[in-house]
C-alpha cells in the first residue's frame, strides 16, 4: 500500500499531514503558506513525490448543518484544479467540520504556546482530518 495525504485548505494555508503505508496513522506534517495556485499546487507534489503518495483526502468545510457553503465551493474547486495537474491521483473529501477545534484542544492539552498553536494548528488539523478517514478504512476492512 502507500499512503495518502490529507489537506486542511484555508485561505492563507493549507496544513498537510501524511499516513503511513499501512494506512493506520496520520501524521501532521507542514503549513504551506498559500500563494498561487501553481505555487501551491508544486509543494503539494513535491510531497506528494517525496512520500509516494496514493491518494488526496481534502477537508470539506461543512456548515454545522450539514449543508455546504461559499469555503466548500472553493475547496471543490482546488480539488478540480488540482486533478487537472495529477490525473491519475485520486481525491476526495472528508467532513472537516470540528477538526480545528479538535486540534485546538490536543495543543491546548499538551499545554503548546500560543505563538507554537498559531504555527502548527494548520497541519494538526489535516492530521485529524486524515486519521478520521484511516479510522474509517479500518472499519471497513475488518
């Protein structure tokens, strides 16, 4: 197996984070300080190329009713943009609702500094976001 990477899209940055091989644990990676398009869509596959990546699994910012607004349209366009570039890897999406506030309260746990949270908060979340998926896999194939 490879491993896929989970992105936590935002409007100055995107968090990365990384699984395993064996799909069992994510890993938050970087903060990419989002550009343009190309820029980002360059580190991205250069990660992408560096850890043998199969898959992409994007954040969807869901409302907390479930139903998809203005940050979602976006994200669905990064996803379409970013297909055009990398055809043969397939991408799809994971509720992200909460996984900011989820990461939020692990670094407030491991008692992090504000300025360290500000810093990693970004790629945290990606980790969530993809552990949530790799948990799901789990699931299904046992």
């Amino acid at each position: 197996m490879r491993a896929l990477i989970g992105l936590d899209l935002g409007e100055k940055t995107i968090g990365v984070a990384v699984s395993d091989s064996l799909l069992s644990v994510a890993t938050p990676m970087e903060t990419v300080k989002r550009r343009k398009f190309t820029l980002d869509a360059a580190r991205l596959g250069e990660i992408i190329a560096e850890r043998r990546v199969a898959g992409v699994v994007l954040g969807l910012p869901l409302n907390m009713d479930g139903s998809e607004g203005p940050r979602c349209q976006s994200t669905r366009a990064f996803a379409r943009n970013f297909e055009r570039l990398h055809p043969d890897l397939p991408i799809t999406f994971w509720d992200e609702r909460l996984s900011t506030v989820a990461a939020e309260r692990a670094l407030l746990e491991a008692d992090t500094t504000r300025k360290r949270r500000a810093e990693v908060i970004d790629h945290v979340a990606a980790g969530y976001i993809l552990q949530g998926v790799l948990d799901r896999l789990r699931v299904l194939r046992s």
